[in-house]
C-alpha cells in the first residue's frame, strides 16, 4: 500500500525533483528487462544531503528504495517489485575531479560513462570499463552491477577501477571507503563489497575511479569458422598464449544473419567470426600480438583472416559487433528479443560448449538462441528471440535456462559475468552461491536491517522469474 509522505519529500528535494504522475511512474516501472512494476513516487535528489535525509525518512518509515541510474540493466534491478520510492540518480551528474598526476578521477554517480570519457578524452587517458550501453549507462548502475565491455579482458571490469566512494547508508548515514591510492591493505575492502551489490547495501554518492592512458596503436582482426569447435579452440589457445588481446569477441551464425538483416553489412554467413584486437603504445609490440592471434586463428581453421590498423577500416569491422544488440531484436518481425540468462561466463576451454549448449537448449525448448560475447573475459552473451504473447514460449525459455545454468554451474562457471543478477538470474545465483547465501544474509542485516534498499533482488529474488513480478509483455494463457 502506497504510504508515502509526498509533502515531506517535497521538502526534502523540492517540488520539481517529485515525480507522481500514473505516466511517469508508469515509465518508470521497466527497465531493460522484460519486468514491469511502477513505483509508488519517483524522487530526483541534487546532491548528498538530499539523498540522506531520503533514506532516513523512509527507513524510519520501512518503505523501499530503489536507486536508478539510466535503466539500462537487463535482468529488472531496478523495478520496484516492492513498491516503494524509486531515487532516481541522474542529477547528481558532476565530474568533481580529475587528477592526472594520480591517476583518478572523483565523480557523482548519475554521469554517464560516454561523457566521463569526453571529458578525461582531452588528458589523454579513458575509463576503460565501458559496456555496451555507455551512452546511457551511468557510474553508478556501472559500481551497482560491476559493469564491464569489449576491452574487459585487458583493463578489467568496474571493480577493477575502483579505489574509494562515498555511500549513504539505510539509516542516512555517510561512509566513505577506500581510498584515492592504487594500494590498500588495511581492513576490510567494503567499497569493493559495495560494487556488484545492486544498491542492496547502500547509495553510492560518489566515487573514485582509475583511468589509463589512451593507447597510440590499435589493431583490429576478425577471422571466420565453419564451426564453433574450431572458434573455441582458438580463443582458449589465444588467452593461453600469453598474448593480452584489449579485445576478444565472438559471433555466431544467429547474430551475424541478424545484423546482416538490418544493416545489410554483407558479413560472410558463417559458424562463427572472432574479433581480436591488440593495443599499445609500440606498433612494433602491437602487430606482433595481432599476427600471433592470426596465427592462432589459422591453426584453428580460421579463414578469410584481415585486420587492420585504420580507425575507419576497424569501424567497419566493429559495426556488426557494435549494433548486435539493436540489431537482434529485428531478427524476426513475429519475435522480441529478450534478457534472461544473458551474460554467464565459463572456463576459456568450455567456450565452444558453452555456446553448443545454447544451441542445443533453444532448439530443443522451441525458441531461438544466439551465442557472443567477451570470450577473452569467458563471457558468454546470449538473448532469446520468442513470440512474447505465447505462454509455451515463456515455459520452453525457463527449460532451456536451467538447462543452460546447469551446464554453467558443472564446468564451475558463474551466473553473471556484467550484468548482475536482479530478478531474472535469482535461481541460478542462489545455486551458485548456496554455501555463501547465509553470509550475504548476515551483510543484508547489518547494513540495512529493515530491509528497504532494493528488496526483493539477488538472494532475496524468488525463484521462478517469470512470476516474480509483472512481465511487460501480454502474455496469452
């Protein structure tokens, strides 16, 4: 039951930062995934102050809180199944620093990662995390879900850049932790608990980020296969090689006809495609990883090799990549393209069985499957392509997941890989984690023991995610 105090929250952020309209809060229930449920007000914060005196008021009051940054994420972290006030982050959008000659940068956590990198682009140097959605993604859904993209196999993943953030409590209060230092050895590490968390634990209300040097050379490769064996194989012996790619991608048969179908790229139609990619400050140092790769590729079978130093030729490479996503969801007019067990990641060598897998589970359960993804990190992306009013199709895409997850969990893989866990991966985490489940219990209760920040997401997520909260989609019976 809807029991907020506007008047009070109102006072607290002002008129114009309040949001009740049944369209805004109704365009607020849905994120990326495929959930919808509105929130019961939708609260706009301009700075630290702001954000305490919210989570006071509503901890006193045990209503829930849902921290928002672009709404990006894919699996419903920030639909308020709850109900509940949504805080949405988007004002607080301020580069506060950037300090080049200790390499970080201090920014609020509603900026997003595009224009983080337009602003540090000038200095020479980039924040590296970057996913795919970086033009909407914001810093702080990025720290929520430990985000990560194409060049996550050389410069890691957001908790990697990480060294220190403020966090507003359950109760108002404010932390700070970490530090503005490459090292840290005292205590316990808890802005790196923070990350990955889901705003389950806190309010991220600013953070401070590590960058790197712009590198001088890129090189960018795609080979072609006829299978996904051979594709696999390669990616296994790249990363064993000793060679640092920046970047490792692949590409099934499914999403190269998709982005053929609505680019019209004219890709070669094959098995499989690997994009390898090399950086660096050496040409001599970068060319002689590409080559090595290439090699790599041909001993595997690779065919059609080509690469390229030319930042316009590697866009054109990286096109079909790029747009993959987009491009998905028209490959078939009678069919949505969905996110449900769409980022796992396994061992290097169990690549090309991770990606038979999905094959095969699809087929089997009578729905569509692609296989792509940072195979240099072990990510594995995958989105299911169905006729999103038929409720057999919802019921084949659950088997098919199980069945998916069961193979993840066997080879010792994890659920998610980037784009955290949310609604839709609750099961498949919460078989993963079972013998640390009581431990992230016991961090739940400590920070925030009435349970009002994003309640209902990761442990607390009911099993079955089709009916864990409104699907936005009309689903026949």
């Amino acid at each position: 039951m809807n029991t907020v105090d506007i008047p009070r929250l109102r006072e607290i952020v002002g008129g114009k930062n309040i949001k009740t309209d049944p369209l805004d809060l109704y365009v607020y229930g849905s994120d990326a995934s495929v959930y919808h449920a509105a929130p019961w007000v939708i609260v706009r914060p301009d700075n630290t102050g702001q954000v305490q005196k919210v989570l006071a008021y509503a901890n006193d009051a045990k209503i829930p809180v849902v921290p928002r940054g672009g709404g990006s994420g894919m699996c419903g972290q920030t639909v308020s199944s709850k109900g509940g006030i949504l805080l949405d982050m988007k004002n607080m959008n301020r580069i506060l620093e950037i300090n080049l000659p200790d390499v970080y940068c201090r920014v609020e956590p509603g900026v997003v990662d595009d224009d983080l990198n337009a602003a540090l682009k000038p200095y020479g140097v980039f924040y590296p995390p970057t996913p795919a959605s970086s033009r909407i993604a914001t810093i702080g859904g990025e720290i929520g879900n430990n985000a990560s993209g194409v060049r996550s196999v050389k410069y890691g993943a957001t908790r990697d850049a990480v060294l220190g953030m403020k966090v507003v409590l359950a109760n108002g209060d404010l932390v700070t932790l970490g530090s503005h230092t490459r090292v840290e050895a005292s205590g316990y590490q808890l802005e790196k608990l923070i990350v990955g968390s889901e705003g389950t634990l806190g309010v991220v209300v600013e953070a401070t980020m590590s960058f790197v040097p712009i590198p001088e050379f890129r090189c960018l490769g795609v080979a072609n296969f006829d299978s996904l064996r051979d594709a696999g194989n390669a990616i296994a012996d790249i990363m064993a090689s000793g060679t640092i790619p920046s970047m490792l991608e692949l590409v099934d048969d499914v999403a190269i006809k998709a982005v053929n179908k609505t680019m019209n790229l004219g890709l070669k139609e094959v098995a499989a495609s690997l994009l390898f990619e090399s950086d660096g400050k050496v040409k001599e140092a970068v060319d002689y990883e590409v080559k090595k790769m290439e090699e790599i590729c041909k001993k595997n079978n690779g065919a059609d090799l080509w690469y390229s130093f030319d930042a316009k030729e590697r866009e054109q490479i990286f096109m079909g990549r790029k747009k993959l996503f987009p491009a998905l969801s028209q490959f078939d007019a009678s069919m949505a393209s969905t996110s449900l067990a769409d980022d796992m990641a396994v061992p290097y060598s169990k690549m090309a069985d991770m990606a038979a897998k999905i094959h095969e589970a699809a087929e089997k359960n009578g729905i569509i499957m692609t296989a792509y993804g940072h195979c240099g990190s072990g990510c594995m992306h995958t989105k299911i392509m169905m006729d999103t009013s038929k409720k057999e199709q919802w019921e084949g895409a659950q088997r098919a997941i199980a069945e998916i997850y069961e193979y993840v969990n066997s080879v010792q893989g994890t659920t998610s890989a980037e784009h955290g866990i949310g609604i839709s991966k609750a099961k498949a985490f919460k078989t993963e984690k079972h013998d640390s489940l009581k431990m992230m219990a016991a961090i739940k209760a400590a920070l925030d023991p009435n349970n009002i920040l994003n309640p209902g997401k990761l442990q607390q997520a009911p099993d079955n995610w089709v009916t864990a909260t409104n699907l936005r989609y009309a689903v026949n019976s």
